[in-house]
C-alpha cells in the first residue's frame, strides 16, 4: 500500500492525480489526517496502513518566512515532522521517498551540482530540508531522497500562477535574471516517483527537474511569450528577498537519467502545463 504526507499540496495533488488515472490504490493524508508533528498520531496511521511506500510530499515551502516568524514551523515540520515519518516508515519496513530542494546548496558553483556535492544551504529553509535528508539517511533503510527545484504546477501557487496573473494588471515587470537553475513540472516530478517505485534503482539521492535550464527573467519571458505584457530583467540586488536564494543551481541530471526515465525539457512541460490549465 502507498501512504501520501501532504497530499492536499502541489505535488501531492499531482501525485493523486496520476495515481488515480493509473488505478493505483493508495491511501491520502494531509495535516488534518495526520500531524506529521505529532509522532503518535503518525504512528497510529502507520500501524493501521502498513505502506510498503511513503510518499513524503508534506512540508513547510514559505521560504522567507522560514526565516523568522515561520523559522519555528519550518523545523517543525521539515526536520521533526520527516523524523517521524522516516521512523514510521522504518517500522514497518517500507521505502521512504523524501523530496527536497536545490536550496541544500549554496549557489556558488558555477558548474552542475551533482549528487555527491556537499550541501551548504543558505537560508532557513534549506537547511531545515538539509537536516530532513540526514534524518532519512540515518533513519531509514531504504529511502530515496529527490531534490528538485522551481516548482510549478496545477495544484498550488508558483510562479507561472504569479506571472499569469500580474501579467492582467500590469503592461510591464521585472523579473531577476541573475539566479539561473531548472524549472521542474509537478508532473514530471510525479511521474518520476513512480518510474523509481517501479525501476527500483539502487537507493540513495537523485536530482529531478526538468532538462535545460534558465533564469527567472527567461523562465517569465516563456510564460508570457503570447501576451503583451513587457517583462525587463533586475539584479537580486534590485529585488531584495528576506532569505538567500542561490544565484547558480544547476543541478545535473544523468543519475536520474540513468535509471530509463525521459525528462521533458522545461519548456516542453511548460508547453504542455499551459495547454492543460487553458482547456
């Protein structure tokens, strides 16, 4: 049986999406279901489900506000509510799919980031995934841990959401163009987890976005390439953030690519998310 953290979000809508479209049965919970928090209410739903594969879709993503008023959520959720989860998982001998971010690196490295680099996170938010990768490496015995990147979506806030819509009240805007990584497709991210489910590669930590990469600024002007709007580059200077965000995150792909899995090219995807949302 497959359990699902977070289901209600982003990739765990998704995920439900394709699991329902590939009749496979699984079993959904979000906070209200399960407190990833509350190590007992976990273990009760583990004991009552026995998955054999947890999806660990749940998570904190408000990464500036990670950086003070939501700093304690943040941990509580990425770093305590994976170490229950991961514990639980243990206990009844089932794999362990734990998604994390490129924001475990610190953006210097002008080169792909593989998945041997040592992580170096930078802001809140990745530090508290970093801590939720080492949990499930020491907790879990069979586990993979995915870090992604520029999530978009049908189900959640991103930013192609964000640029469609300012997009219909202003005729200009100004997009960063000094941070450069890959976009990844909720879709492609999905699918990936059940080509490995399937596969079963050797265990361990794969990168998943989608191929090519880009900058903000590039990404904006493809999700508005039909439209009028008038969208003009700025430093991270000129658009200050509360948390870091790595100028350079690129991260490389082949692991992935080695297990048999076909990676869209993010303009591929985000070709084929717009139709979708526009039908």
């Amino acid at each position: 049986m497959i359990l699902i953290t977070g289901s209600n979000g982003q990739l765990g809508t998704e995920l439900r999406h394709l699991l329902d479209e590939k009749r496979i049965t699984y079993v959904a919970t979000d906070a209200t279901e399960m407190d990833i928090t509350d190590k007992n209410a976990v273990d009760i739903i583990f004991k009552k489900v026995t998955p054999s594969v947890v999806y660990h879709c749940a998570a904190y993503t408000a990464v500036d506000k990670a950086e003070d008023e939501g700093k304690e959520m943040n941990a509580l959720i990425n770093e305590i509510g994976t170490k229950n989860v991961a514990e639980a998982a243990e206990s009844v001998d089932a794999t362990m799919y734990y998604i994390s971010t490129d924001y475990v690196f610190d953006g210097t490295n002008q080169d792909l980031y593989q998945v041997t680099d040592s992580a170096n996170p930078k802001n809140e938010y990745g530090r508290a995934k970093h801590v939720g990768e080492q949990l499930v490496e020491s907790i879990c015995s069979k586990y993979y841990i995915i870090r992604t990147s520029w999530v978009f979506g049908e189900y959640g806030n991103n930013f192609v959401y964000t640029m469609r819509r300012l997009s219909e009240s202003y005729p200009k805007l100004t997009v960063v163009n000094d941070q450069v990584g890959r976009p990844t497709w909720t879709r492609t991210l999905a699918e990936f987890l059940l080509h490995l489910e399937n596969v079963k590669p050797k265990y361990g930590v794969y990168h998943l976005s989608n191929d090519n990469s880009c900058s903000w600024y590039e990404f904006a002007l493809e999700i508005l390439k039909d439209s009028d709007v008038e969208v003009s580059p700025v430093t991270s200077e000129q658009y200050p953030q509360k948390a870091y965000r790595p100028k350079h995150s690129i991260m490389d792909l082949s692991k992935a690519k080695a297990t048999g899995f076909n990676i869209l090219t993010w303009q591929e995807a985000l070709a084929s998310f717009i139709s979708d949302i526009s039908k």
